[in-house]
C-alpha cells in the first residue's frame, strides 16, 4: 500500500499473525521479537514501519520496559500523525 492513506484492514497485512498468536498465549516477549523483525522489513520512515514500531512500543511498555516503549511511540507518532494514520493499541491490533 505504501505510505499512503490509512485503509481498513491493514494492520491485518502488517501484524503477523505468529505475533498476535505469541502474545495471545502469553509468550509477550516472542510477540515483540515478531513484530519487530515485520518492522524491520519495511522501509524506516514509512507509515507501516511507524504503525509496528508504536507497537513494539506498546510491547515493551506492557513488559515493563517503560523508558525503551516511550522512546519507541516518540518516534513513530508523528510519522503515523503526518500520514494520516491512526495510532494503534494493542487492543486494536488483536494483540489483547
């Protein structure tokens, strides 16, 4: 898709379903190392590495790991902000 406009059904593309099925069976640390090796293939900067890199950070907050999590979600909101794209909670990406 790109960096383009938010579509309904994207984070479907984006979140692997081994992360959510991770995090689902309490395996949290796994689920982050998935989403972050799927951020990792996208271009930094872009909308899509932004919206898993907010994830990531909700990740490591949810582990405790506050000061890495915050750093992570100041970076990718204002790169998800500027594309138009909202702004994920790990209940939105079906990963609670």
């Amino acid at each position: 898709m790109g960096s383009g406009v938010w579509a309904v059904g994207e984070s479907k593309r984006l979140i692997p379903a081994a992360a959510v099925q991770a995090f689902r069976d309490g395996d949290e640390k796994k689920a982050l190392t998935l989403l972050a090796r799927a951020r990792d293939t996208q271009a930094p900067g872009s909308a899509e590495w932004a919206y898993l890199e907010r994830l990531c950070g909700l990740m490591l907050i949810h582990l405790q790991r506050e000061v890495e999590g915050t750093f992570a979600l100041e970076r990718a909101d204002p790169l998800l902000e500027a594309a138009g794209w909202p702004q994920p909670t790990l209940e939105d990406a079906e990963l609670s």
